[in-house]
C-alpha cells in the first residue's frame, strides 16, 4: 500500500512495479472508474472477485505472475477491507493499492484491514532526490560521503547553495521537478503548483465532513502568514478572528491525517522520547512542501534569481519548512523547544541514539544565537547543532552543516573524533 498525499508519484510508481516486475497487470482507479467499487459490493470472496474483474476489463489474472493494482483506493471502504481477504483466503494472488487521504480512512473504524497490510509512505522529493533528477548526482555522492566537518571547497559550495536555491523555488513535487528539470520556464512551475494546491482544495470540498470544509480552508490559506511572523507558532486568532482551539481541532487533525501539514510540537524539556514531554497546545505547522509554501505565498517569480535574499524571504520561513521536510522524510517526529516563559526558542529537537540534539535553522550565515547558548546552559548536550548557509564547520561541540547537508547530520555527529 502506497500511502500519501495527492501528486507524489503513487500511480507512475505502481505501474512502474507492474511494467517492470509483472507479465500482466489489472489496473483499477476508483476515482476514475467508479463503477469498478461494486465488485466489492455483494461479498469480499477474492476469488469471485478476479473472477468478475476478467469478465469485465478482459484481463484474466494468473496466481504468482500478475498482479492487480487498485489506485485510489480510498473511495472504497469495502476495497480497502478486500485486501485483508486477499491475504488470508487468495495469498497466491498480488495485490498492490495506493490512495490519497488514507490517513483519514484508518481514523474510520471498520474501513481498514489493521494489520494485514504492507504500508509505504510516499513524500515529496527530497533535496538529495532533487539532486538525481537534476542530472546533479555526483553533489550527492559528494555529500553522502563527507565524513567530518572539514569545509567543502568554496566552489562546490557555492554551486550547491545555487542549487538549493532551485529546490527552494521547485520544492519536490514530482510533476514540478520533471517540468523544472525538462527546461520548462519558471511561470510553467508556478502553474503546475498551482493546480497541485488547487486540487488539494477541491479535496477538501470531496471528502472532508460538510462543517469542516471552510474551516480546512482557512487554515490551510493561513500556513504563509503564520510562518511569515518571527514567533511561528500556530495561532487559531490568525485562522479566523475570535477562532478557538475547539473549533478548529478537527480539521488541523484532518490536514495532518490527510498528509498536507507537519505539526512540530513544543517541549520544554530535553529528555527522550520527546513525544512524553510535547506540549499539544502549542506548536508550528509546516506544509507538506516548500515549493508549494511558496506558491502559497505568491512569492515573486524573480526570487529565483535574486540570490540570497530568498533565504531570508518570510523570516526564514522558507528555510524552517525546508529543514522540516527533510527530517520528516527521514522519520523524525518533529519538536521544537521553548523555555518557560517562551524567552528562548530552538527550531528543532532530534533524537539522535537516545539523545537529545538541538538543532538552530539559521537563514543566513550569522552563527550568533541566544537561544542556542541558553540551551546549552540549561541542559548541557554532548552536541549543539546549526545549519545555516556557513560550509561544514565544528567549533567545540557547536557543529554546523550547511542547509544542503542537514539529511547528513546524525551521520557526521556519529563520525566525529
């Protein structure tokens, strides 16, 4: 089961799996075909079902040697219940399925076979990622094998800064990248992103309860100015003036089931697992992508060529959403931390080999930080880590990765001597 949000790339990899590993495919898309749910209808028998299945598309299955694929598969309750029937009653039969918004359909109970199915999570790009389609592999190779924090040559450096600068305008989105790295003009990219938020919104309309569509609206059209303030935290008074945390709870809760938003809690203790100390009042939301916060943003095309001056666009808005996409793709549960009193403020907390990492995003290449040293203080961490626009650099235990390199922290905290 591929699970993610909508436009990552779940069907071209499915019938890439069927093309490449299988002598025959059965493909069914829901939302395409809605006809095609009522073979799941009478009963879940998978027998009966590839049998009616060969009747009606011409294409008669073989155990072992091919394989249906059922996309979109959230628009079926009882398609999704089939395949814990195909585990247990038809295993000799392949089954692989994708869908959008199935963060929501397992919150549903009865509509999911828990247990029984294989899950793999489908995110955007990430920068590593863009590297490849970007015909820019051997900056990945380069980075993916550093094994300190000796500084790269001021020329790699640099060329990677221009490249992060791309991805930052592009962000992950495959059909964006492909366009992108086609040649396609930068109007043609905003276009793309456009449409991508656009259906993310008609989403909204198809599948969220009657009384939360405007509320998921409104707090998705507020993600830019919520992280254009210098204190990002989410205030429901932003989404809707007089706006309180119980009305608006449910659809936040959408969003993030639904993929489209990264919550970072705050904790104000630094003690693993994090999770025990996260201050469910109080966080961040990120959206899923940050080419996509800046279509949201309608920021200016011409940033694409304006230098560093998009590092520092929104307050570094840009640079937190990025760094937040890195590390949830890596798995991590994103948290921030907050003193009493909200007086000092880290962007990111990492569990690293049961400890606690503090982790500074800094837009530019100031490595002055209050917040840092009062942490420091208080909890006194074998590592303070920064990523900033600076080359790979250790100072003591204050250890800096550049942006484009932050995937590769927890590797180089581990290699130091």
């Amino acid at each position: 089961m591929l699970r993610g949000a909508r436009q990552t790339g779940k069907t071209h990899l499915l019938r890439e799996l069927a093309d490449r590993e299988y002598e025959r495919s059965l493909y069914l898309d829901f939302e395409a075909d809605p006809e095609a749910a009522g073979f799941f209808e009478r009963d879940l028998d998978p027998h009966r079902t590839i049998r009616e299945l060969g009747i009606y598309t011409g294409v008669h299955l073989r155990p072992e040697r091919d394989i249906l694929v059922l996309d979109e598969i959230q628009v079926s309750n009882r398609a999704l219940l089939s395949l814990k029937y195909f585990l247990e009653d038809a295993p000799e039969y392949h089954v692989a399925a994708a869908g959008s918004l199935l963060g929501i359909k397992t919150s549903v109970p009865g509509s999911f076979p828990v247990g029984k199915v294989w899950f793999l999570d489908l995110r955007p790009l990430t920068f590593m990622e863009f590297l490849d389609a970007r015909e820019a592999a051997p900056y990945r190779q380069l980075l993916e094998s550093t094994e300190s924090f000796t500084p790269l040559s001021e020329p790699l450096h640099k060329e990677l800064l221009a490249l992060m600068r791309e991805y930052y305008f592009v962000g992950g989105m495959p059909e964006v990248v492909d366009h992108h790295c086609q040649g396609g003009e930068v109007e043609g990219t905003r276009k793309i992103q456009r449409d991508i938020i656009d259906s993310y919104i008609l989403d909204f309309a198809k599948h969220a309860p009657g009384s939360d569509i405007p509320k998921l609206t409104r707090i998705w059209g507020s993600i830019p100015r919520q992280l254009a303030r210098e204190n990002k935290k989410f205030k429901y008074t932003d989404v809707d003036k007089g706006a309180r945390s119980r009305q608006y709870e449910a659809a936040l809760t959408w969003l993030e089931d639904a993929g489209l938003i990264h919550l970072c809690r705050a904790v104000g203790r630094a003690a693993a697992p994090l999770a025990h100390y996260a201050d469910e009042s109080c966080f961040k939301v990120y959206p899923l992508d940050v080419g996509l916060l800046g279509a949201m943003a309608a920021t200016p095309l011409d940033l694409l060529v304006r230098g560093e001056r998009l590092f520092n666009e929104y307050e570094g808005a840009f640079v937190e959403s990025y760094v937040a996409q890195q590390l949830v793709d890596q798995g991590e549960q994103l948290h921030y931390w907050r003193s009493r009193g909200g007086r000092a403020e880290l962007d990111f907390l990492l569990e690293h080999e049961a400890q606690v990492v503090p982790l500074e995003v800094k837009a530019g290449v100031n490595p002055k930080s209050k917040s840092l040293r009062s942490f420091d203080q208080q909890f006194s961490p074998a590592v303070l880590a920064r990523t900033s626009l600076l080359n790979l650099k250790q100072d003591g235990k204050v250890c800096n990765v550049p942006l484009y390199a932050v995937s590769e922290l927890g590797r180089l905290i581990d290699a130091r001597p």
